[in-house]
C-alpha cells in the first residue's frame, strides 16, 4: 500500500510538471516570440541599432523553449495526461497571429520601408498568410479539441509490437473483442462495442507513443484497467 501511495505521489508529481512545461510553451508561443517580433519590427523602424541585438535575443529565446518541450517529452513517459498539447499550441499560435498581424500593421502605416509599406503587394501577402494560417488553426481545433479532450497519452519503452501484444492480452483476458489495424508506424486497436479506440505510434529507439481514446463514459473503466495493466507491464 505504501508503495502503491508513493507511485501515485509521484505520477500526479510528473503530471504537474509536465503541465508546467506545456504552459511555458504556450505562453512561449502566445506572449514571448510575438512580442519580441514585435520589437524587432519597430525597432527597424524607429532605431535600427536595435534589431541586431533583438534578433539575437530571440534566436536565444527560441532556444530556451526548447528546454520544456524536452521535458514534456521525457515526462510523458512518467505518467498518463490528458492530451491539451495540441490545443496549447493552437492557443499560442493564435496568440502569435494576432500580435504579429497587429504589429504589421502599426509598422506598415509608420514605415515607408519597401516591402512594410501599404501600398507594396508584400504586406497584403504577409497579411493573407497570416488570415489563412488562421483558417487552418481553427478547423483544426474545430475538428480534433473534442477528440483529444477525451484523449490520453503516453510514452512506453517498449517496442509498438511488444505494447500492441500487452494491450491484446488484457482484452483477451476479459473476453473482449477487438479489431487492429496497421498502417506503417500506426497501429490502431478498436473496441467498437465500447466505443474506445487506441492508437500506438512507433518511436525511435524502439519506444512507443500510445493514445487511449474513450469516446463514450461507458468505457471509462475499461480504459482505467488498461491503462494500470500497461504501467504494471512497463
């Protein structure tokens, strides 16, 4: 039991850890990058000595974010989490989109730059880009935030193989029936009774990624078993 208390501690310990990281990346993306852009374009504007020294600053920066997106990645094989990352990055990257449209558009109307101007065809370009990068983020989030809030993920040491076997044995185990499909590095395992789907992506150094779907609250238990019989197999 006590054990059993201390793995608990420390898998709801990763969990926060890794919801730190994954903040530090949004906020990297929705306040940091587009601000320091933002610098970087008036500083052309209104005193160019600066933006050397600026764009340095933020090849630094994005740098540094590379420190929590590495530490994510780690913790994810310390503990299951709900997969927000997606939605995280489509939160930052309309934060970067709209900062940096905004900031164009104050440059254009100070600069008489070739290229910031208004009347030049490049910022119109700039601008259409950025509109339709937005488009893309919202269907995106439109077509998977449900899905992946009620998703969870995973990494396992293991090979795709190895994972796919253990995951069958608890099915098998319980007379469940299920259905598996392969495509490439993607195995996919269905419950369609249950209304639970698995997905298993292979990653180097023969380590698996595995994403436990639960679409319905029927299979919520289902997907508890599963999940502690592949901690206690791992």
């Amino acid at each position: 039991m006590l054990l059993q208390g201390w793995d608990m501690g420390d898998e709801g310990d990763a969990a926060r850890r890794l919801n730190r990281a994954q903040k530090m990346i949004e906020y990297g993306l929705a306040l940091a990058f587009p601000l320091m852009l933002t610098m970087m374009l008036y500083s052309y504007v209104i005193y160019d000595r600066l933006f050397t020294p600026l764009f340095v600053l933020a090849i630094m920066m994005a740098g540094m974010m590379l420190v929590p997106a590495y530490r994510a990645l780690h913790l994810h094989y310390d503990c299951w989490a709900r997969n927000v990352m997606p939605q995280r990055l489509v939160t930052g990257l309309v934060g970067t989109i709209y900062i940096s449209a905004a900031a164009i558009f104050g440059v254009s109307l100070m600069s008489a730059s070739k290229g910031l101007d208004p009347e030049q065809p490049l910022t119109f370009a700039v601008f259409a880009l950025l509109a339709l990068m937005m488009i893309a983020i919202m269907a995106y989030n439109a077509r998977f935030k449900t899905r992946n809030e009620r998703t969870d993920i995973k990494f396992y040491r293991k090979a795709t193989e190895e994972v796919t076997s253990d995951i069958g044995t608890v099915f098998e185990s319980k007379n469940i029936s299920y259905k598996v499909f392969k495509n490439g590095k993607v195995t996919t395992m269905e419950l369609p009774d249950s209304k639970v789907f698995i997905t298993i992506r292979r990653q180097p150094r023969a380590c698996s990624e595995v994403m436990v779907e639960c679409q319905d609250d029927a299979g919520t238990e289902l997907c508890s078993v599963l999940k502690q019989s592949l901690d206690q197999e791992a």
